[in-house]
C-alpha cells in the first residue's frame, strides 16, 4: 500500500524559473592561487570542552525575524521567563561554549565555560548558571565582537568601549598582558572619543569611533594592526596611511587581517594575505591599509570577514567574495581562493544581507524576498555554491551550521523597522487593520488584500471583474472548503509555504485542482506523501486514487 502512495503523489518537477536582468559587468578575473594556503598559526589560547545541553523550544524576535534561541545549546539552559527578558545575545568562544546576553532592563549576564575568564565574572570558574555583571549594569551595547582567546570587547551607547577576558598580546588595550577577569573601560588614546563600533580578530582588537576613525591593538604578527611594523600594539593606535583624511562607517577583521569602509563605499585591507583574504590581486601581508581597486566603481554598504575570506554587499545588492576558498565559502562552485573581488549569485535575486565570522569558514546571505542561502563548511560538509535553506535569518545559518555555532553578531530581540517586501506580506496576512476584504468560513472571517490575490492567483483575477458579483462585495462566503483548508490557501498566496497535516492537505489538494493552482498541488503531494504512516494509509490511499485520475 505505502508503495502504491509513493507512485500515486509522485511529485512532477517545476522547470519553471524566474527571470532576472543581467547582472552588471564583474571587475576584470581574479587571479587564482594553484593551492589553498593557511594563515600563520594562532597562538595557542585556554583548552576547550564540550558544554552542549539538549534543545529546547523558545522563540523571541531576533532583527524582524522570529528565531529559536534554543538553537544555540546554551540557550537551552535557560527558562521560558528568562528567556523573555533577553533584549540582546552572543554566543562566542572556540566551541561556543560561552554566552552574555542583555536585558531590557540593561543589566548584563554571562554563563558557560569561562575560557580565558572571557565571562568577566572576575575568577575562572565555569557557570551554568547566568551570573550578572554588575560593573555593566544599565550600558545600553551598541556593539560586541570577540576573539579567540577568547577576549570580548563592547561598546555602550554612551561611547565608551569596555574589554575583558584573555590579553596574552595586549588585545584589551591596557598596556599589559595580564588577563581581564573583568571589564575594564579602555581610554588610552581614546580621550574624547565615542566608540560605536568594535571588532575582534584571532588575537587583535578594532573600534570605530563616531566621527569616522579607526583604532587598532593587539597582536601584530602580520601587520593587522596596520601601523607599519609588525610589532605588537598594546593601547589603542589610530590606523591612518591610506585612511588619513578618509571616514569609515564600518570595520571587520578576520583571524589576522583588518578590513574598513568608509563612506563613499570604498574598501581597504591590511594584515596577514596568504590565501588572498585582503582581496588586493597578490597574497603579500600588507603592514598598512590598502585600497581594494578592483572593487573601484562600485559603493560597498556591508564587509563581513570569515576565518580568512570577505565578503562585501553593494548598494545595489550585488554579492562580492575574496579570499581563501578551501571549503567553497565564496561560493563559486569551486574551491580555488581569488586573490580579488569576484561576484557570486549574480543569477539571484537582490542581497540584502551578508554574514560571515572570523571564527568559521562560513558564509550566509539574505535576499529581498527573505530567502535565506548559506555556503562554505556547513556541518563538516564542504558547500561550494549557495544553498538555499528554509531559515528566515542567517542568525539561524551560523546556530545550525557553523563550526563552532557561535552568533556572527551581537543578536537584537527588538524588531528592526525594516522588513523585505516577503516578510512585509506575510506580516499583513490576516490582518483585519490594513485589509479591504473578508472571507467567512464556517463562520469565522479570514481578512485580505484583493490586489495581492489578483497578483498572486488567476481564479481571483478573474473573479475580481466587474461582471462578477463578489467583486463588489466586502465579505464572501465559502462553503466548499473547510476553514483550515481556506485559510491555508489563502496564507500561501501571501507566503508561498504551506503547513498542514497530511489529512488537511487532502482538502487543500481538492481545492489546488478546483482553483488550478499547479504549484500548490504540487506542495500538498509532498505534505502527503511524507506523512504516510500506516495509520493513515488507507485515507491517503484513496484520496491519491481519487486526484491521480483528476490529473
């Protein structure tokens, strides 16, 4: 019987695609190195250990999306009431075994391994048990980055930076090496500046200061600190050379490189470029900032760095990557590394965000529609061409995916004001505030939008014809179909996803057929089909017959 099932919801293939105009002319090719090449070593930081609780359910709005926190194991260790105070969150360390989150009340707390004393908690000690730092209470973060020590450094809202935790190379900006079991403010050369962004690499530490500048310290074995030498930098160096003069409005470093923006969207890099990561046309380190001229013509808005590849986002969209391609992280469909800029998923939609994180090989990308793609080393798996995955966020890539799952970002909980027209759609769906049109079904109303169903669905079009009585009506009966079954359909038009039971997919098949909506049928074969058991066989059996001979 179950074989039979399997034959009768055969699922036609969809050869249809959408259709996009030619993408721009691409920088001349990059050149390409015969053999990956690996960055120098990194000084050996606190052994790691696994801290990795079972999954549990727990949703809260990361940036306009819904995300499950317990996707992160650590979250999982945290109760239904806590969770609902997280305003923002990070999961950090080389196993991700660390966390600090912040409450809308601004108070602070850590728990986890304690690697380096990277929690701030002013001893070594491990915790499952969220402590609060007190020392931080009521500072807003605008900004957190950490390293491989790991150190973290975070910037208030008030401006003022704060660093913590392993310093065996002056990466907390205090002029020694001893360890920072807890926050301490940095303020050496930073007098009078507001700090509103920071960034972390391996053993090296950025800020970005509200009027444009750029600082480094740290560890400097390959120049990422950018101040000509490759001497170590133990209090905060402002990075000038080619960015004298200039404004950054955004930083990010790899393992052992440095990369800035500035605000007429030009890119500049320096540190450590054997596999190409600094994106210049040669692997040399470079010990003060460069400008990356094959990137000249085009306005970058966003870099992001990965172990030892960048990527960067145009203001139109366009996805451009660089750098060490041993896992396939740039994307293009092999893994040969490109000593220069070269544009992937030209064939996709507009780009809206990238993601990547100086401790993984990872690479995350979000498109107008609110389609979510991830590439590179994606759970031991080698992804060499954008993958596109179910996720609503590239927070989810790096939970799910990323070795080890740390957050790529400080992670908000507030809802951003900006939503792609997808997640605009699905928002508006139901909604009786914004809604010209009510459906009744058993009884109950569903509301709508006639233009989005003329857009999304012939039968609509049709019907919303003058010569059509319900076009002008403000509330239509259905009794045909059953509530869930219309709502379902109707949800679709809205969000191109169905979820239903296999059963209730019956229902919904028989209107699809009724409504000629192939791409529908199409979903609810597949909802049938993977929910065969031997419970259900026989009602499923007889509903496959039954369509099978319809179509």
């Amino acid at each position: 019987c179950l074989v039979v099932m399997e034959r009768c919801f055969s699922v036609s293939r969809d050869d249809s695609a959408p259709c996009y105009p030619p993408p721009p002319t691409s920088p001349p090719p990059p050149q390409v190195l015969p053999s990956p090449r690996h960055p120098p070593p990194i000084p050996p930081s606190s052994p790691s250990s696994a801290l990795t609780p079972p999954p549990r359910q727990g949703r809260l709005s990361f940036a306009g999306a819904m995300v499950d926190v317990s996707k992160w194991p650590l979250f999982s260790l945290l109760n239904t009431e806590e969770l609902a105070t997280i305003r923002q969150a990070c999961v950090f360390g080389i196993s991700a075994n660390e966390a600090i989150y912040i409450t809308h009340g601004n108070e602070v707390f850590v728990f986890g391994l304690n690697s380096s004393s990277c929690l701030g908690t002013g001893d070594s000690l491990s915790t499952i048990v969220p402590k609060k730092l007190d020392f931080l209470r009521g500072k807003k973060a605008v900004s957190l980055s950490y390293g491989s020590g790991p150190h973290v450094l975070l910037a208030t809202e008030d401006g003022n930076l704060f660093a913590w935790g392993h310093n065996g190379y002056s990466q907390l900006g205090n002029g020694s090496t001893n360890q920072g079991l807890s926050p301490v403010l940095v303020t050496a050369n930073l007098q009078n500046k507001k700090v509103r962004e920071v960034a972390c690499g391996s053993h090296h530490s950025m800020a970005l200061t509200e009027d444009g500048e750029v600082f480094a310290w740290g560890y400097n074995n390959c120049g990422q600190i950018g101040s000509g030498s490759t001497a170590n930098q133990p209090y905060p160096r402002k990075v000038t050379g080619c960015l004298q003069g200039k404004t950054a409005v955004g930083i990010t470093c790899g393992q052992t490189s440095s990369m800035a923006l500035v605000d007429n969207g030009e890119v500049y890099g320096w540190g450590y470029n054997g596999n190409g990561q600094l994106g210049i046309g040669n692997n040399g380190n470079q010990l003060t900032p460069c400008r990356l001229i094959a990137l000249q013509g085009l306005c970058i808005q966003q870099i992001v760095s990965g172990y030892s590849h960048c990527l960067a986002l145009t203001d139109e969209g366009l996805l451009y990557a660089w750098g060490a391609n041993t896992y396939g992280q740039l994307g293009t469909g092999n893994k040969s590394n490109h000593l220069s800029p070269v544009q992937i998923m030209a064939d996709k939609e507009r780009i809206v965000e990238v993601a990547a994180c100086h401790s993984t090989h990872t690479s995350a990308a979000k498109t107008q529609s609110g389609q979510v793609y991830m590439w590179g080393q994606c759970r031991g798996q080698s992804i060499v061409m954008p993958h596109v995955t179910h996720f609503t966020n590239t927070d989810d890539v790096f939970a799910c995916f990323a070795t080890p799952s740390i957050m790529w970002r400080l992670a908000s909980m507030e809802h951003d004001d900006f939503l792609t027209v997808a997640e605009a759609l699905r928002k508006e769906f139901d909604s009786p505030e914004t809604a010209d049109l009510k459906f009744s079904v058993d009884g109950k109303c569903i509301h709508v939008h006639k233009a989005v169903l003329k857009i999304r669905c012939e039968h609509f079009r049709s019907m919303f014809r003058s010569q059509w009585s319900e076009d002008q009506q403000e509330v239509i009966e259905i009794g045909q179909f059953s509530y869930p079954v219309y709502r379902s359909f109707l949800q679709f038009l809205y969000t191109d996803t169905v979820d239903l039971p296999p059963e209730d997919a019956i229902g919904l098949l028989d209107l699809a057929t009724s409504y000629c909506e192939n791409r529908l049928k199409r979903l609810c074969q597949q909802i049938i089909k993977r929910g065969i058991t031997v419970e259900n066989a026989f009602t499923l059996l007889s509903a496959a017959i039954r369509y099978d001979a319809e179509v």
